[in-house]
C-alpha cells in the first residue's frame, strides 16, 4: 500500500515538473516572441511604407542600416542622453547606496522610501510631475528656467536611473564584509586607498550591473521623455512612435537588432569576465 502510495506521488511530482517547465517555456516563448519578429522583420522587403506583412527574404537593409538620417540622428541623441545619465546616476546612486547601507543616520528611512517612489509611481505621473517642474520652476523654488529639449531630458533620466542604481548596489552590499576594510585600515591604509583597493573592486560587478540597467531604462525610456523632451528634441523610441503612423522602413528593425545584438554582446563578455575572475580567485584560495 506504501510503495503504491509512493508511486502515485512520484507520478503526481513528475507530471507536476512537467506541467511547470511547460507553463515557463510558454512565458518565454511570449517574452521572447516579439524580439524574434523585430529581428526577423529586419530582412523583410516591404511594398510600400509599412513593414508589417512579411513579402521577400533580402539583406539590403543590413547593407544600409543607416539610410534614415532622421532615424539614425534619433539613435545617437538617445545614446548620448543614455551615456550621460548613466555615468551620472550610476556616481550618485552608489554613493548612495553606500552611505544608507554603512552608516545610520537621522532620515535613512526617509531617503530609502524616496529611493522606491520613482519606481512605484507610474511612468505617466512621473513625466507630468517632470513636465511642471521645468515649467513652473518657482513652484519648488527653482528660479532657473529649463527649456525643454536635452537637459530636462538628461535630469529625468538620471532621476529614475538613480533608484535603480542605489538598489541594485544595495542587494550587492548586502553581504559585503565590513572587517576587510577595518582590517586594511588596521594595517595603515587610509579611507581613500581602502575604498579604492578593497571595497569598490568588490562591488564593481553591482555597480556594473547597475549601470547597464540604467543604460538599457534610458535608452528604451517613452513616457518620461515624451513628456520633456520639447518639440525640438526626438529621442529613438520617440521617433519611432511618431513615424509609425507614416511609414515604418526596415531600418527600424535593423537597429533595433543592432541594440539587441550588442546588449548580448556586452553581456556575455561580462559573464565571462565574470566566470574567469571567479576561478582565479578560487585558485587562489
């Protein structure tokens, strides 16, 4: 009776493995589908100005990737707003991070709940809340004017780049050992060359990760930036939006696979940057 017990649970525990791994590949499959259309579109042959029916196999659009200029000067300002911002909210957010997770001081709370706001509050507040402040300046006691164009797109970009920043550094603080940096101090090293030869190569990889989150949010970012980006200034996923009610060439596809292509690329010379560090370091020990 006991060994047909067994059985039956053993069954009910495969098919019940089954049933899950079917369900994952079905959300993958999802996630994963419109990535594989966009790339696969990049070597359609339209007729006419929309690339939405799938009509011939060709690699023109590869051999001219760049033939939109306006398309092409959309990507260049969304990756020099993205750089920016990451350089800058990826310095702030660390610090950051740091400060909330070494000390304690008076208003941590305080700062740690504005941290998640960004990231709880919808996009489309966020931007209309964005969008007053750089046009109604003295309502928070800002006498500047901003105008609308790159540098109110930069500032709300490094706004919610920020949280993701600190957090994401936060979770890699988490196990930080604290006594390598006392111990490096005991033996005569001061705070500066500490932090520079014993905490921060031990949290590069957060603080790496960090910023290619904070990189990928900019550049893929709509709302936010739609809202203060001006009437002068169009980002890529703007121009995208605004050409798709005209026409939609292949070229969108070719660079979008040319992001995809080398976000993959960065990553997996990462992980194996990754991998090689850390069989050194356990050859060492």
């Amino acid at each position: 009776m006991s060994a047909s017990s067994g059985t039956v649970t053993s069954t009910g525990g495969r098919i019940g493995r089954r049933l899950v791994d079917l369900a994952a590949g079905l959300g993958l499959v999802y996630l994963f589908l419109p990535i594989f259309v966009i790339v696969a579109f990049s070597f359609n042959k339209p007729i006419g100005r929309f690339n939405a029916v799938w009509q011939e196999f060709t690699l023109d659009n590869w051999l001219d990737p760049f033939k939109d200029k306006a398309l092409v000067d959309a990507l260049k300002l969304s990756l020099e707003v993205a750089a920016i911002a990451t350089v800058i909210a990826t310095v702030l957010g660390t610090f950051v991070a740091l400060a909330l997770v070494r000390y304690r001081f008076r208003g941590g709370q305080a700062v740690n709940f504005l941290l998640v706001l960004p990231l709880t509050a919808p996009e489309i507040v966020l931007g209309a809340s964005l969008l007053t402040l750089f046009l109604e300046p003295h309502l928070v006691l800002i006498n500047h004017n901003f105008a609308l164009g790159f540098t109110t797109i930069v500032l709300a970009h490094i706004m919610f780049c920020v949280s993701y920043v600190a957090l994401t550094v936060k979770a890699r603080l988490r196990g930080f050992d604290w006594t390598l940096e006392d111990a490096a101090m005991d033996l005569g090293a001061p705070p500066t060359r500490t932090f520079m030869r014993i905490t921060l190569p031990l949290i590069t990889p957060g603080i790496l990760a960090a910023a290619l989150l904070s990189f990928a949010l900019s550049i893929d970012d709509f709302i936010i930036t739609y809202f203060v980006s001006g009437p002068s200034t169009t980002t890529f996923p703007i121009r995208i939006f605004g050409q798709s009610r005209t026409a939609t060439p292949p070229q969108i596809n070719v660079l979008a696979s040319m992001i995809l292509f080398g976000s993959i690329i960065v990553l997996a010379v990462g992980t194996l940057f990754g991998q090689r560090r850390e069989r050194r370091l356990n050859q060492a020990t």
